[in-house]
C-alpha cells in the first residue's frame, strides 16, 4: 500500500490516499481548497493511474470537509461519514463566512454513505472503523489492521491531542476515546493524524502529555 499526503488549506490539514498495488486509492478527509490543491490532488491521481473509489471523513470540522461536495462532483466518489456529525457538516457554509472563505457548497444528505464503528470493506481496502467522540460530534478513526496503520483526525496527534473546546467537544469522551479504544491497538501501530507529523501508538501510550498510560 502506498501513502501520500498533501497538507491544505489555511488550515494545514492533512489529507491523504492510500493506493494498493490495483491502483485503487481511497481518499482520508476533504480538505481540499484552493485552485492549485485541487490541481496537486489532480495530477497526481494521473500521473499514478489510480481510480479512487471513496473518501472516508475523520470528523464534519470545515477543514476536513470543505471539499466534499467537488470532490463528489469531479470524481462521483462515495463520500464516507457519522450521521452524527452531519448537523455540523450541515453548518460549514455559516462557518466559512466566518473565516471568509469563499465557494463552500454542502453535499445533500442523501448523497452521503453514512457508516459505523465495525468492519467496512471497499474494494480490496478492509477497514475498522472506530467512533471516537470528544473532539467533534462524528469523529470516526480508520484502521487499516493489514498495514497496522490508522488514521485519528484530529482525535491524536503526535504527543498531542484533539482540542474540545469546540461546539460538540467533550474531554472525558476524548479521553475515553483514547484509552479505550485506540490505546488498545498494538504499540507497532503507526498514527497519522488530521494535523501534523506521524507518530505510533506505543509512543502516544507511554509519551502523550495528555493522555498518557504507565
Ligand atoms: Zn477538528
């Protein structure tokens, strides 16, 4: 499987695509934003002959998903997410005005596969999704066990985690969350978070200032 990431809008989100040796790629989070983004996700979907067949939203914050409906539109890909958050995907364009960004469409609901903690399988791609609340409604983690790899948005980071200070947020969910459920992944696991560097489970478990295990 091969990984590539490209960090986008003001946000600095990481957005990423896994491709296996099909040339099926999968698509993690929507941050997609301006002309030149559009254009580097473009390009390099040609120039590796990939045909992407989904795209999996982490969590419904603006920075993540503020690409969806092209992404649907350019691609007629299937777009991934917790009904739970979609009250506040719902709620970007209000959001984007704020930060005055400009052109946010919202993709009808009818239009969205809304998926659940458990196994989904798309094409070739296995993968266990995990809800991971306390950052934002809807937050979902997306665990490949094949390649002992999981995506967390912004629920982990490296020797950090998700803020919940936000509309939604709720720190004993966050923490419950990381304990429970993506501490008890093997400590080979390696992270990539919604923000910043890589990091691995067993650095987080025994390093992360905030939620830490002995
Ligand atoms: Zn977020």
């Amino acid at each position: 499987m091969k990984l590539k990431l490209f960090v986008c809008n003001p946000f600095t989100v990481n957005n990423y695509i896994i491709s296996n040796e099909n040339n099926d790629a999968l698509l993690i989070d929507a941050g997609y934003y301006s002309n030149e983004e559009w254009e580097t996700l473009q390009n390099y979907l040609t120039l590796e002959h990939l045909n992407v067949k989904a795209c999996l939203i982490t969590h419904p914050h603006i920075d993540h998903v503020i690409g969806i409906s092209a992404l649907y539109q350019k691609y007629n890909i299937e777009i991934l997410m917790s009904e739970a958050g979609y009250h506040l995907y719902d709620s970007i364009v209000d959001v984007a005005d704020q930060f005055g960004m400009e052109q946010v469409e919202i993709l009808a609901k009818d239009k969205i596969k809304f998926i659940n903690e458990g196994n989904i399988k798309i094409g070739d791609f296995d993968i266990l999704v995990y809800e991971t609340p306390g950052h934002a409604d809807g937050s979902l983690c997306f665990y490949f066990s094949d390649e002992k790899i999981i995506f967390t948005g912004d629920v982990l980071f490296y020797d950090s985690v998700g803020r919940t200070d936000f509309i939604t947020g709720d720190w004993d969910a966050l923490v419950n969350s990381i304990k429970n459920k993506l501490y008890k992944l093997p400590d080979e696991v390696k992270v990539y978070p919604g923000h910043g560097n890589p990091t691995s489970i067993g650095h987080e478990k025994h390093n992360n200032p905030f939620v830490k295990i002995n």
